[in-house]
C-alpha cells in the first residue's frame, strides 16, 4: 500500500471572489474522497464582496460574515468563508447528477463534538437525497499556507501544516524517537531525511487522529501512538478500540495526512 499519495489533475477548478478552489477525486484504502484545496497565495482582497452573492449564503451565515467584519477579524472571516465555500461547491458536484442543490440550502452547523455537520434546508429536495446529503462526513484543516476540506461518506479526519522545525521543548511533548525512527527507515527513499519534515508528518498524523476521535476528554497530543505495520501507517489512542490508518501528502512546502478507521481492536 502506498503511504505517500499525489493530487494530479484536478476535476474540477471554482473561480470565486476572484480566487481559484480546486477538487481532486482520491480513492484511498477503498474510501472515495471529494478533496478541496485552496492555496492562500491567491488571498482575498475585499471581504466585502462576499455580502454581494446574495444567492450563496443564507441568512445565519450573512449574519456570521458581518459579525466578522464588524470585529475586524478578517483573517478568520477569510477562511471561514473560503472553508464553507469550498464545501458548498464540493457537495454541488457530489451530487450533480442527482438534483442541483441551491447554495443558500447547504448549511454548515457543528455537532455535540464540534465536527461539522451538514444540514439541507429545502422542502423541495426528496428526503432520501438530503438524507444522503447530511451524512458526507466533513473535514476541515487550514495552515499559513494552505486551506483544504475533504466530504467523503466515511468517518475522516484531515490535518495540514507547513514543514518547519519545532522547538525541542515542543518537540518532546509529541515526537517519540521510535516513531521518528520507524517513520523515517520507511519513508527515506521517497523524501528527504530533513528532521523538520518528519516532525511535522508525525505532528499532523496525531492531529488528525485526535480529529477523527473528536472528543474532548482524548486530546492529548503525547497518547497518540504511531506504528508501520504492513506498509501502512497506524495510529491509535488508549481507550479507543479502533486503530486508524494515515495517508500522507507533500507539497508546496506543506504536509497534508488524511486519517481513516482502520478496523476495530480489543482494548
């Protein structure tokens, strides 16, 4: 199995608010996946003009965008809108072939344990659709770099980062020297040995473990274990009777791991 995946040609390109999203089709360990990307290069430049798709949001998110305005928090205004931007036109191609959803009927709301959660809110869409609709799985990273968003149908969590060296304080609390070791005797051939790499692969593998476990009594970076077992990468947590396999990607800089269930273990 490959450890390290590649985004190739995307599917599809989204011209919005004067920037470029793109989407790309994976099929990792058998799971489909609708992928997301934003590169932040092509930042924004008048927030204002997401007010002027009237069509796009509705009436809760109008309100959240102004409330960003207001506070003049227009860095997490940006990636609020290009996040749920992303999703809106992702679960459009999800599920062209079926029915054209209005914009203004995707909603994005958080669940009990703050992941997000799909809502359509239109009575002319048939309930088995919104039913498929509210049950794409959502997950959402974002680095100085990069904003990515996966929708997928099965349990998911995501985590980006650009490559940087941590500092050794930071370090100890969640790079153990055997999973540095197994990590990079594994992967030597295919990237390069530079130690701040490795540290931000391990960083983002236990991010998006504890993404997709999604509780806040299990949040602790350090607990998160990592293991190659039979050409993959595993992860896991005690307590949690799962095991969780990881995919990684490199590029512009930036680490990219894409976590699933693996299958379910006895504790």
């Amino acid at each position: 199995m490959t450890i390290i995946f590649h985004l190739e040609e995307p599917i599809k390109r989204i011209n919005l608010f004067n920037s470029v999203f793109q989407y790309f089709s994976l099929n990792l360990n058998g799971i489909k996946i609708i992928l997301g990307e934003f590169a932040k290069e092509n930042q924004i430049k008048n927030e204002k003009q997401f007010l002027e798709k009237e069509d796009f949001w509705n009436k809760s998110e109008k309100k959240e965008i102004k409330n960003f305005l207001e506070k003049d928090q227009i860095s997490r205004l940006q990636e609020w809108v290009l996040a749920r931007s992303m999703i809106k036109y992702g679960i459009g191609y999800m599920f062209k072939d079926q029915i054209k959803i209005p914009f203004n009927n995707i909603t994005i709301e958080s669940d009990k344990r703050n992941k997000p959660k799909l809502k359509i809110k239109s009575k002319n869409i048939e309930n088995k659709i919104k039913k498929e609709c509210e049950e794409i799985v959502i997950s959402i990273s974002h680095s100085n770099k990069m904003i990515y968003v996966a929708l997928t149908s099965n349990q998911i969590g995501i985590d980006c980062e650009d490559i940087h060296l941590f500092s050794e304080k930071f370090r100890e609390k969640f790079v153990k020297n055997d999973e540095f070791n197994q990590l990079k005797s594994t992967m030597n051939i295919q990237i390069s040995n530079s130690r701040d790499i490795f540290d931000t692969i391990i960083w983002c593998i236990k991010e998006s473990t504890l993404k997709i476990i999604r509780d806040a009594k299990l949040a602790n970076i350090s607990q998160v274990k990592i293991e190659i077992r039979d050409q993959k990468i595993i992860s896991s947590y005690p307590s949690i009777n799962y095991e969780f396999v990881n995919f990684i990607n490199i590029k512009n800089d930036s680490i990219l791991v894409l976590t699933f269930i693996e299958n379910k273990v006895a504790i």
